[in-house]
C-alpha cells in the first residue's frame, strides 16, 4: 500500500554548490513541492524531524546486481540503509530479459540470484515486476551476452549478417520499451565471443535512442584497462553511442591520463566505481579457459575425466592466473570462496583457495576445480589484489566529473563482498572529508551524474518539481558496517528514506511499503506509472 499524504522534513539542511544549506524540504504527490524556510504547509501534513542531518536525492546505484533480489526486505534492507532509492541492472551483459530468464538464473545464480516473478515476455515484462512491488526503483540496460546467447547461443564464432540483424532487432526491442541502453561483459561468455564490430554495430541502436553503452571491459582491468578502454572509444567513434565504464579499477595515473587522453580525442566516457580494493567475480571467469566455462554443461566434469584431461586443465588454469596483472604467484591467497552452493564443500566459505586447500589436503588448483564441477560453475570469490590503493591514492579518480558510484553489490552468499551492504555509506564517511570530496561532489557522484547519463526521470536533485526520492543523512554518524569479516553487517547514520514521496525507511527500520518502480529510460510511456 502506497502513502501519498504530504510530508514536511523539517530541520534540516540541503545540500547547493556552495554546501550545506539550512532548509525544510514539502514533499506531495511524489514530488518535491517546495524547498526553503517558512514554507506554506498544508493542513494534515506529517513532520519529520531532521535537525542537524542532511536532506540528498536518493543515491542510485550505477553498476547492481540486485535486480533479482530487490524483492527480499534484507536486500531492501541492505540497500535503503545506504540510502540507495535506485538500482540499474542487467549489468555486465547478463540478465533476465531478454528470453525466459533461465539462462541468466544458470549463468549468475551466484551473483544476481534466480528472479521470482520473471519468466518471459522481454524487458516491458520485466520492468512490470518492479511496479509498485519494491520500495526501490529499478532500471534495466539490455545485457548483449544475454542477446548473443538467445540469437547464436554460447558458440566461439563471429555472427553472420543475419544473426547481427536479429540480435540488433532484439536490442532495438528492448530499448524502445524502456532499457537505459546496452551492457556488455567481455570476459564472460559468449560476450567475450563478440568482436568489436558486432559491439559497434549493436550499439548503432542505442545511439539512435540517446541510451547508454555501459561496458564490463574486455581484458581483466587493472594494467590491462588501456586495450578495454581504446575498444570503448572504437565503438564511440564507429557508432555515436554515449559510453560508460563499469566496476573501474586500475592504477589511477593510467585511469586518470586515459580517460582525458579519450575524451581529447572524441571519446568521452563516465565510468563507476566502489570504494574498495578487492573484488567479487564468478570463479569460473577466473580460472578457465572460455570453452570450459559455457553455462549449464558439463564442460568442465567431461574434462576433467581422466588424469591427461585433469593435467591440461591444471595446466591452463595456471596460465590464466599466472598471467593475470591483477593475480600472479600469490594468486591462491588472494582469492577468498564467497559462495559455494556445493554440500561437501559448504564449510569452506570464507577460507582462501589456499586456507581451504590446506585445510582439505589438496591442491589449490585441485580443490578449485573440484569445487566447480559439483556447484555447477556457480561459485563467486572475493579477489584480493597485489597493492591495494589507499583513498588518498584513489581520490583523484573519483573526483572526475563522469565518476559514479556504483557497488557491483552481489547478495548471494554466507560470505559475500561488503560492498553490497556498505558502497555508498563507506563513501560518505570516508570520502566525503576535506581533501577528498565536499557534499556538493558527493550528490553528484552518488546521485545526480547516474540520473543524467542513465536518462532515469526527474531525479537526483532537492527541488521543487523533482520526484522525491529522498535520504535523510546523519553526517557525524554515517559509517558503513558491512567489513570482509562480518560483509552482511548493515550501514548506520540513514534513518529515513522517501521514494516517489512515500517513506520506505523510517528509524531505521522498512515501513513494507512498494512504491518503487521500473524505471523507463527517458522519453518512453511508462504505462501511467
């Protein structure tokens, strides 16, 4: 049930290019109606008192995995504690829709979760799930892997002229009933099975629609992002299409020079980013050869049958990890089991490869492949790099202006990334300090630029006319409690969330109600929503 009764958020401060601001903020209808002090405020309104606490747009999350699970009151939870009012899926080329959604439950079970109210009907049908069913919103990009998979399957081939046709018109499909634009994930499959071409020529309908082209890289990030970045700015050039990193890390000097260098050269992109150093993947991606990680096959068990077939693929994993800037040598202390839906080996949650290779007698590479075979592919890990960056160090890149925010957050799991729980609240208190970020970057960062390069609605912004999407922030007590230890724990210092007008957190705590919805991209009907 939706509350749409009038509420004065009395007490409090907005936030303006010069800073903070002493004002109340009148919320009616699901939009802001009035921003200042002594304001006209109509009979029956409730109050709520925010003295000494900050009134921001709604944070939105650029890069989520959450678009499954938003249904469930913990992710809720974990979500509006952070003050997270928007969340963008259909990340890293994978997702529900297109198709029935089996191939993105096979394929990301352990990182988006299996979808409850979607089984088909294209991405209009999976946009409805989220009407008024969810105390957040929810916005979609078309994921190309899962395009590829529905028009050619998992095959390592280039697509013919009539495939490209088809998995164009797909694309087209999804993007003129409300997709924000299309993502890809090149070191996935079949996504990575794509070529640059076929990337250019798909991205040809966004750019038609003024949408988003967000990519996951191809080539594993880190020293390596120079090569994922110069195809991005090929796929600019050849297309038309507006541009957008996912999940960026790397050394901030080659970020930083070539991202400037790229826009310098007609290839402007914005990018998001989460404020910690280690990252959350599916195992699989890690450690095998892209002929061995298909979803729902036997790939792996098959090759694995006898001692030759074992001894190639130990022999593969070792130059995967071996050569990958990001691992190297230390490469089984580094990557810590999240997820591991396998019985036997259930225990071994939180354990590094190594930890829990001892800990069982076995090898590293042994125990992960064994490990694999039984949950069906569907393991997750947190990665550890070599030198973690400090937030000194990683300031310079989050103060660029096509920085946002984004928590690549995976829900699934005893262990997962505390980035899920802790992305935005980790950003307030640690980033928003003098030298790093002031309150006016941070809504910006964590709100505004998202709504703009998205094109997600009149939001992202406190004044008159915007859609109240709201967060109510305790500045001294905001802190992020989720840690690599104890990942699950929830953020502290937002108490109160508005969405679309109507309090979805209130103390602290979900009030149950649902008026979030799916978010069309700019300019589509939204069906009276």
């Amino acid at each position: 049930m939706t509350d749409t009764a009038p509420f004065l958020l009395r007490g409090g401060s907005v936030v303006g290019a010069a800073g903070p601001v002493r004002a109340d903020v009148l919320v009616a209808d699901g939009r802001i109606a009035a921003v200042g002090t002594d304001l006209d405020v109509p009979a029956g309104t409730t109050t709520v008192d925010c003295g000494e606490r900050l009134v921001l747009p709604g944070f939105v999350d650029a890069h989520s995995h959450a678009g499954s699970l938003v249904f469930d009151e913990a992710v809720q939870l974990g979500l509006l504690r952070q003050g997270v009012t928007t969340i963008v899926t259909g990340q890293d080329g994978v997702g529900p829709a297109p198709g029935d959604g089996s191939y993105a439950d096979r394929y990301f079970a352990a990182i988006d979760g299996p979808h409850p109210r979607y089984d088909g009907g294209g991405v209009g049908a999976l946009l409805a799930t989220y009407d008024g069913t969810t105390p957040v919103n929810v916005a979609t990009l078309v994921p190309a892997g899962t395009v590829r998979h529905e028009v050619i399957g998992d095959d390592d081939r280039p697509a013919t002229a009539a495939e490209l046709d088809a998995m164009a018109a797909v694309v087209r499909q999804g993007l003129a009933v409300g997709a924000t634009g299309l993502a890809t994930g090149l070191d996935y499959v079949p996504g990575l099975y794509a070529d640059t071409a076929e990337l250019a020529a798909l991205c040809a309908e966004v750019a038609a629609v003024d949408g988003l082209y967000v990519s996951h890289m191809r080539g594993g990030y880190e020293g390596n992002a120079r090569t994922g970045l110069e195809e991005i700015a090929e796929i600019v050039r050849a297309s038309g299409v507006r541009a957008h990193v996912s999940h960026l890390h790397a050394p901030v000097d080659l970020a930083v020079t070539a991202l400037a260098e790229l826009a310098h050269a007609g290839a402007p992109m914005s990018f998001d980013t989460y404020p910690y150093s280690r990252g959350c993947t599916i195992l699989s991606m890690l450690l095998l050869p892209a002929e061995l990680a298909r979803p729902g096959t036997d790939d792996l068990a098959r090759a694995l049958a006898d001692e030759s077939g074992r001894h190639r693929v130990r022999g593969a994993v070792l130059e995967r990890v071996l050569g990958r800037a990001d691992l190297g040598t230390g490469w089984a202390d580094q990557i810590t089991l999240s997820h591991v839906p396998a019985a036997e080996f259930h225990a071994l949650q939180g354990r590094t490869l190594a930890e829990a290779a001892e800990a069982t007698g076995t090898d590293p590479v042994d125990l992960a492949l064994d490990v694999l075979v039984d949950s069906a592919l569907q393991v997750t890990v947190v990665m550890r790099v070599p030198h973690p960056r400090t937030a000194d160090e990683l300031t310079p890149l989050f103060r660029l202006p096509g920085h946002t925010a984004g928590s690549d957050g995976i829900f699934v799991g005893t262990h997962p990334h505390p980035r899920a729980h802790g992305t935005f609240a980790r950003y307030l208190a640690e980033y928003t300090v003098p030298g790093r970020l002031d309150w006016s970057e941070t809504v910006r960062h964590l709100s505004t630029t998202a709504v703009e390069r998205y094109r997600i609605g009149d939001r992202g912004t406190v004044r008159p006319g915007a859609a109240a999407d709201l967060v109510v922030v305790d500045p001294a007590g905001v802190e992020a409690g989720s840690t690599y230890s104890r990942p699950t724990e929830l953020a502290s210092g937002i108490d109160d969330v508005f969405v679309a007008g109507v309090p979805v957190l209130s103390v602290g705590a979900l009030t149950h109600a649902t008026p979030g919805a799916g978010l069309r991209r700019d300019g589509v009907d939204s069906g009276g929503r």
